[in-house]
C-alpha cells in the first residue's frame, strides 16, 4: 500500500537527487512552480508556514542579541548607486594592482551589479526621471540613510536587519528555494567605532549561524572565501555552506566584514569621545530561503520531507483510529490536542475519512516529525500511540502527554543530526594529491597555501571550486597540495550550487 | 520643563492635525521620510513593531477563522491584465447601460488600472518579451493559480491571506500611512461554492473587522459604497471608514463581494457533488498600513503618540528611580520586567542616565500606555508608582504586578475607547436639507435614496463625498435629502483622505 501511495503521487527515489528535488517540493506543497514567470514560485501554505517558523527562530535570535527590526522601501534610485559603484571598482583595482585601496583614486565605472538587477523606468504612462531598480539586497538603500542617523558615540552599535523580498535577474537554471529570482531574504547591517568591535559583532554572528543550524540539523562549512569570492566592498566574507545530498554544496548564509570601506563610500561618520569625526566600521549578515532548500534536502527520504521539530509547520498530527466502535476516542484526541497546544506545540488532527494507510502518506510525504494515533484500545490502556517520522514507533501515556511528546521529538531530532552528521563526514574525502581521483558526490578536504595562480590550477586540475579556509586550520604541519610547502591550512574544494 | 522638551521636539498642537500628523510620525521615529523616493518612507523600529503588532493581531484572526497564508510573486506578466481587463471593462458598460452584464459581450479595452502601476519592461540589459508590473493587488497573480488548486467541491471553501508589499504610483500627494507608493498590504482571497456562502464570508471579515478594530479602539462607519465606488470587478463592496480628527474619513478596510464575476474571467470552476462544472463565487478583504495611521491619528495628543495596549511596541516603560540611593531598586526593576515579560508583556527597562523628565517626553512622545517608576521609598513600600499615558497615576502592589498591570492597561484602554467614542458622536452631525450649512471638521448623515443624478447635487452642493449606506438603517421613516420620497437608507457624506 505504501508503494501504491508513493507511485500515485510520484516522488522518485532520493538517490536520484537531481529529480527527487524538484518533485518534492511540489508534491508536499511548499511551493506551485506553476505562476507564469521563471524562477517566481507561489509560497504554498505549507512551504510559507515552514518559512515563517525559520524566521521565527531569526526573529528571536535578533532579539536575544540587541537588533532591531527596519524595512526598507523595495526601490532604489540608479543614482545611488554611484557610490557604491565607485568603491566597488576601487576595490577591484586594489586588489588587481596589489595595493592598499587607500592609495588608489576613485574613478567612474560600472560594477557587474547592474546586469543582475530588474529596473522600473515607467510609472503609469510616465518614463521616469531616474530610473530604479529592485533591490538585490540593501546597503545602497540603508547606507544612503545610516549618516541620517548615526552621530556620536552613542548611537553605536547601530544593529539593525529586516527580512524582505529581494530580486535577482537570474539567467542560471533556477531550482526552488536555491536558485531563484524573488528571494525570500534576511539581512542583517550593522556599524561599529571600529574594526574590533565590528570583528566581534562577526562572532556574534556565528554565534547565532550555530543556533540556527542546530536547530535545523544542519552540519555546516564555515568558511573565509578567497579573495576573488569576497562580497563586492567587503575586507572579508565569511560563507557557511551546507552539503547536499548530491554532494554539491550550498551557501545558505554569508557574513560580510566591510571595515570602513562602504562608510568611506557613503561618509558614516561619527563623534567619538574627544569631538573627532571618525568612520564607522561596518559588517553585514545574510540568509535566505536557501535555508528551508538545505533542509528539504538534507533530511528527507523517499517518502518525502522530514522537518526537523524546531521549525516543522505542524509538529504532531493526531489521529482518531475507529472512533466509531468508541465514543471515548473523540474527547481523548481533543484533550491531548489541547494539552499540546498549551504547551506551544504546532499540532494538527487529522479525522478526514480516509484510510489510515492514505492519512500516513500524507504526513509522511509532509515530513510531519510525529504521528500520534489514539483508538479505543489505547483509551483504555491511558496511551498514545507514537510513530516517529524517522521510525520507530511506541506508546506514551496520555496522562503525560507533553513530556512524552517532548521526548519523541527530542528522538527525531537527535537521529536527524546523526543522520546529517554521518552524510556529511562520509561526503568529505581527503585530497592528497592533484593526481588523485575526484569522485562524484564528494567535497574533499586539502592543504592549500598557494598564489591565486596555484589555485586556478587546483580548481582546474580537480573541476571543484574552493569554498576558502575553514574555521579550524589542521592541528599538524601539512604540505600544500599544488606548491608542497609547509602550511597548516585548511580548505576545502567542492561542487558549488 | 515639559514645555521645553515638548518645544525642542517640535511638536505642533494636535488641534492643526495637518501640522501635527507628518511631525509626530518622524518625531516618534516610527518611519524616515528622508529617502529619497517620495512615498516610500524607511519604517524605523519603533514604527515596524507597531505594524507587526498590528498584523500579528491579523494573524491570529485569520488563524481562529481557518484562513491559509500564501506568498504570492511581486511581479505579474502584462499578458495576464487582459482577462481582468475584459472584466473591469464589461462591468463598467453593463453598469453604464444598466444591464445585466451576462447580456454584453466582451470588448478589448484596456483598464484604468494600468495608469497606477509601477513597470518592469527591462532586466539587466535586457528588455523583457513581456512586461512586468508590480502587483499593485493581487487579484491577477491569484486568479491565475486558482483554477490549479480547485477542482472539486471538497476543495471549497479556499480561504487564504497574505501579507506582502504592494505598489501604486500615487500622483496625489503623499502622507505616511495614508497615501504611500509602497503599500504594507494584507489581502484575503477566498473561493465558495456559491454566492450565499461568499456573503457568509463577508460576514465573517465584518466579524473579524470588529475584534481588530475594536484591539485597536477605533470606532468605525461600515458602509456599502455607492456602485461608482466599489471595487472593479465586485458585486459590491463593503468599506469601513475611521474618522480623523480633522474629520476626513480614512478608508482603513474593505470587503468585496464579487458573485462569480471574476470566477467567470479566469475560469475558476469547480465539479460540483452531482458532477456538474459550476464558477465559484469569491470575495476579497483588505486592509493596510493606513490601520497604523488611523491609531496615530485618533489617539494621539499634544504630547505625542498613545498607543492602545493591544497594538502597543512597548507596553510598559520601567524606569528605575534614585538607584544610586539604594541597592534594591534595580532588583526589584528586574524582578517585575521578569514577571511581566513572563506573562506576556512588551516592557522595557529605561536605565538611561538622563533627568526623569526628559525619559518622560521620551515615552510620552512614543505613547507608550504606561510607566512604571519604582525608587527606594516604593520598594520600601512595596509598590510601583504607576502613570498612565491617558493620564492618572497610583501606586500598585510589586506582589501582584501582572494583575495591577493588566487594570492599569484596561483602564488606559477604557479611557482611549472612550475618548474615540466621543470624538466620532462629536464629528458626526445630521444634514436635515441641503442648506444647512456645511462645518470644517465634520462628517454628516443624511437620508438619501436618489438617483446617480441625486448623488451627484448632493455631493456638489456639499462639497463632500458619499460613503455609502451604513449598515444600520433609520429605525423610522425619513425624507430623501434630494429627492423627498420616503426612505430609511441612512448615509454618510465626509470629506475623505
């Protein structure tokens, strides 16, 4: 019966990622691909809901940590863009000509930027005057009135973020969530007196990436990109990449350090303590719907999504099984629902006339965590009948009903780290040397210390893109896989999204 | 002092409430007009919390009554206007050749509508094969998805929200809130099988429509709008209309009856129980910032906002007195933030080392519903020293803070209602004939059941607008203001934003 389910709705086997993927997120109802413009999904309630409670868990962890909530308008006029235009460049030449970008004038040139953005000209039946874009994120929109609001000492840190939508004229292959051209999108801009103290606010920020990612069960690469993949205006990025089923990794959320280069760019000044105008030193944080793209692949299977607790859109499904041989089934599902809901839980019952068999199918393609039957037999015995999502199945007294639903949730959770964890450890082989065999599905590990020309050669030598240094360098000397000088580096090169 | 606080802010009295408005909305930081499109204001903090408390009320609302959040895409094909274009166009004829609109056939004509959009005709460097627009609502982007999702009468009724950004390039002039080019928008859609449920949803949204105005104490004119007011596409539509102080009427909330009209342009059809193909009957909700407006405008005084407590970013202001004098000031502070927040509150600790009076004006400006002051001689006491933003202070009991708090924001609560109450008795004055004179600040009722002809000597000789029948008729009968034939329809006529 669970064969004939599955083929009824079509899901194909995980193993094949690259066409699981796709079918998944239409058939458990995340997302109807089906609106008439490319890489424009409809938000499903299921899939909206799923995305509202991950934001739920930014919300609190922006809070816990002092931001504040903004939103900015959509639209930003062409001129703006100058500024940034000017240090973009600036930057690029710096580090083309190996220079400090201190000594380097300012001239006019166009960044890449614009071949990216959607622009509004026309209002009604009117050409406009300056023509606007549509933000692809916003340090032109906030950076144009953060000088507006920062004067002294005092008003830093500015800590501020918002969660919007955001467009990117995507010419790639888009795929749900990962690739597409209306983003949902989390960013995070702060200002600080200086450099230190915005190094610290990148902490924090990590700080918080391991919360999040914790609650999602999502192992994850940090990682200081390499120069050439640094944020355009940042000093450094510093990416966290999850590894997806098919081994390709995808970045689901960045942290950007900018020092004082955009408060140059947009003069943010501020008083210090003697009277003196200093620049502020900046970074941001961002994160988007790519977060709920790494959590449907990294825990389903083939019957479908499995969501981890934190963020599941319904957490426990309660079943009334025969309530027509008991009239005490109907009170008892009520009284656990009840109970549950009072303690915070997303809960759903489900008493559509169907067979039992349909109903599993369902939560299951849906990746409800835990199933909570209740028949006349288990009124009697004072039980639930729990089946965890990850298997695994057994009663929990009623009587105790949330206690016994934490720990169940507590099970799935820790089997869907294990799970994660253990994918990831055997997706990350070593790379010893540039003759090795590169394997399909795998990220690989090396020691690199080498020039940007060495690295062209290591990413050209293996077909893999280096993801940049890890957090933790090896604990021993190693030699550097294209140059062999001692290095104790590490990074890693994969197949990126 | 307080005139010296009240003086550096800037505040005109709330008596020339068009000074009075765009000062306080910038004063309380709740948005920054300073950017530089005009019409799309920066929501500061203080403002966005307010919003969001709004909509989470709105949320909770849609979630007692069953309704789906969805997202749907920003942007919608040009292509895609020509059925509803078609509609608007046929609707307008039938009602200008007053028949019935099943009698004409379709014309291409193209709509008002396209007038008021925001245009994306260009992508990178591209120029698009089909222009874009930013939804300016989102009948089109739905309707088209619709016809996807409802097959059967088992799939009915289809109740869904969504609260997204939407667009309108306003040529009038702009006010924050109120007349804005990027619309903080809530829009319910929902599908029937027919028209007696479609008009039972109506009377849920006026339920609902009730509990959020009444969260927000303002009282509010719930009127049919006359045939040339009513939405495009609808059957009918039912505003609902807050009175500023200014006695212009602000249109915070409509409802849209539209039979199976637009079902018929888009074909949304579903297999009724004996098989037959039927077109649903849908109905549409909205409302929008201009909520947050309203609450600005109604309550707020010549010191600054007042927020109702429902809606309120803050609550409660706790501020420490004299702690330098003891050591148990700031432990008792704690001690009741920790009680109030874990019952649910919004509070706020103000340790700022600043006089007392100026964290006064502070609070005050931002109309936050109560403050608490406790100080060496209150813990003694064991009492906070409570002042309410309506006016009134006492002391309350620290033992029993939640309780003693919940009175204190019922009574502030009390006293808004009461005071908006009055103000609306106050505005609203009966128009025996049309000589009577017409008073600034006023809207009028009047008995009214004229021709289109009647309503416009009416509206010309008054120089104000109809708003449409009020729900509640003339218990007696009445004359005609235009015509004199007998009549119980009762109607407003105001001065609207």
């Amino acid at each position: 019966m669970a064969e004939h389910g599955k083929a009824k709705r079509g899901i194909p086997p995980k193993s094949d990622f690259n066409a699981w993927y796709p079918a998944i997120v239409e058939i458990a109802e995340l997302v109807d691909k089906r609106y008439p413009i490319k890489g424009m999904d409809v938000w499903r309630p299921y899939g909206w809901k799923a995305m509202r409670c991950i934001d739920a868990l930014t919300h609190r962890e922006m809070e816990r940590t002092d931001h504040e909530e903004v939103c900015f308008p959509l639209l930003i006029p062409e001129d703006l863009l100058e500024k940034e235009n000017r240090l973009v460049s600036l930057l690029k030449r710096a580090r083309e000509e190996g220079v400090d970008p201190g000594e380097l004038r300012v001239e006019e040139e166009e960044a890449g930027f614009k071949k990216e953005v959607y622009w509004v000209k026309h209002a009604g039946e009117n050409e406009l005057d300056v023509p606007m874009f549509l933000r692809p994120t916003s340090e032109t929109a906030m950076y144009t009135m953060f000088p507006l609001w920062i004067r002294s000492h005092v008003d830093l840190p500015l800590k501020t973020y918002q969660i919007v939508n955001t467009f990117r004229y995507e010419t790639k292959q888009t795929r749900s969530f990962i690739r597409v051209r209306e983003i949902h999108f989390f960013e995070a801009h702060t200002a600080h007196v200086d450099e230190d103290c915005a190094s610290r606010q990148i902490e924090e920020d990590l700080e918080i990436v391991g919360h999040l990612m914790d609650s999602m069960g999502l192992p994850v690469i940090i990682s200081k990109r390499p120069v050439w993949d640094t944020f355009p205006g940042a000093w450094y990025t510093i990416a966290i990449d999850v590894i997806m089923p098919n081994g390709r990794t995808l970045q689901v959320a960045s942290c950007h350090h900018y020092k004082d280069q955009w408060a140059k760019a947009f003069d943010i000044t501020y008083q210090d303590e003697s009277g003196n105008t200093q620049f502020c030193h900046q970074t941001t944080y961002g994160m988007s719907e790519r977060l709920l793209g790494a959590v449907v692949g990294m825990h389903g299977d083939d019957n479908g999504l499995i969501f981890p607790p934190p963020i599941a859109p319904i957490q426990i499904v309660l079943m009334p099984v025969a309530a027509h041989k008991s009239d005490a089934v109907i009170p008892a599902v009520d009284a656990a629902a009840a109970a549950l809901r009072g303690a915070g839980f997303r809960v759903k019952i489900d008493s559509r006339n169907l067979r039992p068999g349909q109903k599993y199918w369902d939560w299951e393609i849906k990746g409800v965590p835990l199933r909570l039957e209740i028949g006349p037999r288990d009124v009697e015995n004072g039980n639930a009948f729990a089946a965890r999502r990850t298997g695994g199945k057994e009663p929990i007294p009623l009587e105790n009903i949330v206690d016994g639903v934490h720990n169940q949730l507590d099970m799935v959770q820790t089997e869907l780290n294990q799970r994660s964890r253990m994918h990831v450890d055997d997706c990350i082989i070593r790379l010893e040397n540039l003759e090795q065999e590169i394997l399909d599905g795998h990220i690989y590990e090396v020691a690199f210390d080498g020039s940007d020309a060495d690295a062209e050669i290591l990413e050209k030598t293996t077909g893999l893109a280096i993801l940049g240094d890890a957090m933790e360098s090896f604990a021993e000397d190693q030699q550097c896989i294209v140059t062999g000088k001692t290095t104790r580096r590490r990074q890693h090169i994969a197949r990126m999204y």
